[in-house]
C-alpha cells in the first residue's frame, strides 16, 4: 500500500536540500538550467517512488543520485564519446554500465553519497547569484530564486505573489534561457564582482520580506510563507557570506520585523495598528536574534548600510513600551541618515510619519506636500493616507476624507483597505 507519509517527506526534504541539490548538480554538469531540469526530475521520481516504496535512508543522496543518473543519460544523448559522461560515471563507480533507465535502489546508491560541507556553501552560494544575475529582470530573479534557492513549487510562488501558475512557470523559463544566452558560469564570482552583485541578491530577498510582511494585494495583510522563505535565505546568505555587514543588517531588520507579526492582526485577520498592538505578543526571540545580527553588522563593517539603518529602525520599535515612548526623535534622524545614503520617496515619505510623531504633523506635512508635488509615489495608496492622516491630526477633516478616499482606491490589499475605510468613517460628518 502506498504510504501518504512519502509525499509529505519528499516536500520537507525538498524544501531543506533542493539548493544543495541542485547545486551539486550544476557543479557536476556545468550547466545550471540543467541542473534545475535534471532536480525536477529527481523529484518528480520521487513523489513516485517514496509513498510506493519508503522513505530512503539518505533522502538528499537518494535525489542527487537520481539527478547524476539523468545527467548522464543527457550526455549519452548528446555524444557517447562526450569527456563529461565518462567523469560523471567514473564518479557514480558504474564506469561504461551504466543503464539510465535503471532504477535507483536508495539502499544501495543514495547512502554513500556523502556532502562537502564547503563545497555545499560554495555550491548555495553561487545558486544565489546566479538566481539574481543583473541579466534577468527582479520578477525573474525573485521567481527564479524562490524555485532553486527556496525550493518553492512553480503554485506556491504564483500564489505567493498572486499571479497565474503559468505566469511564474514562463519567468522560470526565460529566466533559464537567458543565463544560458548570456554564458552565465557556474560559480562563486570573484570578491570584487561579488561585491558589486551582493546588492541584487539582498534585494530580491528584501522584495520577497516585503510582500510577505505587507502583501501588495489580496485578502490577507501578511503572507507568513514569503516573509519566513525570506528570513531563511538571510539566514543563509549569514552563514554563507559572514563577513558582509549588509547580509548581517538585512537579517537583522527582518527578524525585527517579523517579531511583530503576532501582533499585527487580530483573530479574524483584521490589521492592528501599532499604536493599539499588544507589545506583549511580540516574538521576544526574533527580537533577540534581530540585535543580536544588528551588533554583528556593526562589529564587521565600518557604519551600517541601508538595511542596517531599517534595522536601527525597527530595534527603536521593539525596545519601546509604547509608541507615544518611543525615541522618535532618533528614529528622525536615522531616516535622514538613510535617505542620505540610500535615496527614495519611500524613505522621505516614512521620515515624515516619525516627524510627525517627533514635532506634530504640522511639521511632517510639508514634506509629505513635497513628494506629491514631485509625482512620486503617484500610484501609491501610501501617500494619500499618510497625507490624510495628517490632515485629520490637525483637525481638517474634509481635506482628509478626499486623501483618504483616494488611498482606498489606490489600495489593492483588501485588509489596509478596510482599515482606509473605518478611518474615513471616523471623521466628523460634512458640516458638523
């Protein structure tokens, strides 16, 4: 009879080992959109063999096994003479016996498969490059990045990001076809290339945080599958990269973030304001974790990045006892540091939110008055409800109504958008 339990191990094992994997695969074979092809197929062989069968005594060899026996059936196709064919075989043992269409016995192939411990981190490591290549688009990386670093299925990232299935299986593909164009090796780029792209990679996992912790669209307010898969690769890209203090500052920022999503929601969903959150039901761990990444960033860099300031940040909110104690006045002049560092509307528009907790949003509307008058943010429901915020604080209550109105139909999260509404129906009535 065949055992439900297979599936659910081959989805954890998966989940766990699929960047390993297919890492090893690519080091293997040298190509890395094989690699991902030779991966599915391994684990779609799985989703077979496991329930029918058990569960193999080595589970991650038992798929990298799989995955060098498609390899070779690959070459074979390609030229029986080809050199890479003979070294694959030489290093299964098989020699010139080898039969691809043989099956995989786990007892006796997958358990001396043995990992490297650094060539597994090295192997992750470039996975996480290439994923974020400068040559794809930032939809593809974070599809592309999700599937072979996250080991997300092809309906999970669609569901994630609330997009047809077919559209992220055509991003993957692309995506695959373009680092084959553009004869992207398979490796760890040199420190100073490294360097260069770290930003790409951090960012991708950063979107992937964000729409997860503040999804864009859809019924729910926080997509705990993103914003946790995002939390995984930083932990990864820590232990990987140790030496960067961005890596360490985007931990950190994002542990301290998410140490507030218990709070963040109420029974049925509905989103709590910080200002009425129950600082009680915050993530004491993730709080720890999160300063304990900051102090890192510190110790290894000279000054802190962009996601080390956010981090700053974010630390000002959890160490608070309420909002009305927190040190806004500090919070003022981190922003101003990181928009002097890392530029953007988002930032000046959050500056202002502090400035109006600092000083009174007398203060923090001119900025606010500013970016409109830039046409930043303009498809943003951010801008016109921060803006109506402030003009309810100072009492204008129909200026107020027309911003709010105009975030509610900017927004297109139906949770922030129930939360537009009530505030619009808690202001005075017209000529009351």
């Amino acid at each position: 009879m065949a055992d439900p339990t297979g599936r659910e191990a081959v989805a954890a094992v998966w989940r766990i080992e699929s960047a390993r994997i297919v890492g090893a695969l690519a080091r293997y074979t040298g190509e890395f959109a094989l690699a991902e092809d030779l991966a599915q197929e391994a684990l779609a062989e799985a989703l077979v063999t496991w329930p029918r069968e058990g569960v193999p005594r080595n589970p991650a060899g038992w798929l990298l096994t799989v995955g060098r026996r498609r390899a070779i059936d690959a070459f074979r196709r390609r030229s029986a003479l080809d050199e890479r064919y003979t070294a694959l075989a030489h290093d299964l043992g098989e020699g010139g016996a080898v039969t691809g269409s043989a099956p995989v016995d786990p007892a006796r192939d997958a358990g001396d498969v043995l990992w490297d411990p650094d060539r597994i981190d090295d192997d992750v490591l470039a996975l996480m490059f290439i994923s974020c290549h400068p040559v794809l688009s930032r939809e593809a990386r974070v599809a592309l990045t999700l599937r072979v670093v996250g080991g997300l299925t092809s309906d999970e990232i669609a569901s994630g990001f609330l997009v047809p299935t077919a559209t992220v299986q055509a991003r993957i593909t692309r995506a695959k076809k373009t680092l084959g164009a553009a004869r992207v090796p398979f490796e760890v780029p040199s420190a100073p290339e490294r360097k260069e792209r770290l930003g790409s990679v951090l960012s991708v996992v950063y979107l992937i945080f964000t729409e997860g912790s503040s999804a864009s669209s859809g019924d729910d307010l926080i997509r705990l599958d993103l914003a946790s898969e995002a939390q995984r690769l930083a932990r990864v890209l820590a232990r990987l990269v140790p030496d960067e203090p961005e890596v360490h500052g985007l931990l950190a920022l994002l542990e301290l973030t998410s140490a507030r999503f218990p709070a963040r929601t109420g029974p049925d969903g509905e989103p709590v304001l910080l200002e009425h959150q129950d600082r009680r039901r915050w993530d004491v761990a993730a709080i720890g974790r999160g300063r304990a990444a900051l102090a890192r960033a510190e110790h290894v860099g000279r000054g802190l990045g962009a996601y080390g300031l956010q981090a700053v940040i974010a630390e000002c909110h959890a160490l608070a006892p309420s909002v009305a104690e927190t040190n806004w006045e500090r919070v003022v002049l981190v922003y101003e540091a990181l928009g002097r560092l890392a530029p953007s509307p988002v930032v000046d528009l959050n500056r202002a939110v502090a400035v109006s907790m600092a000083q009174g949003p007398a203060a923090a509307l001119p900025i606010v008055d500013g970016l409109i008058a830039s046409g930043a943010l303009s498809h943003s429901h951010l801008l016109p409800s921060v803006r109506g915020e402030l003009l309810t604080r100072l009492g204008r209550a129909e200026e107020a109504r027309a911003e709010l109105e105009s975030a509610v139909r900017l927004c297109r999260n139906e949770r922030e958008r129930g939360v537009l509404q009530r505030k619009i129906a808690d202001l005075p009535a017209p000529g009351s």
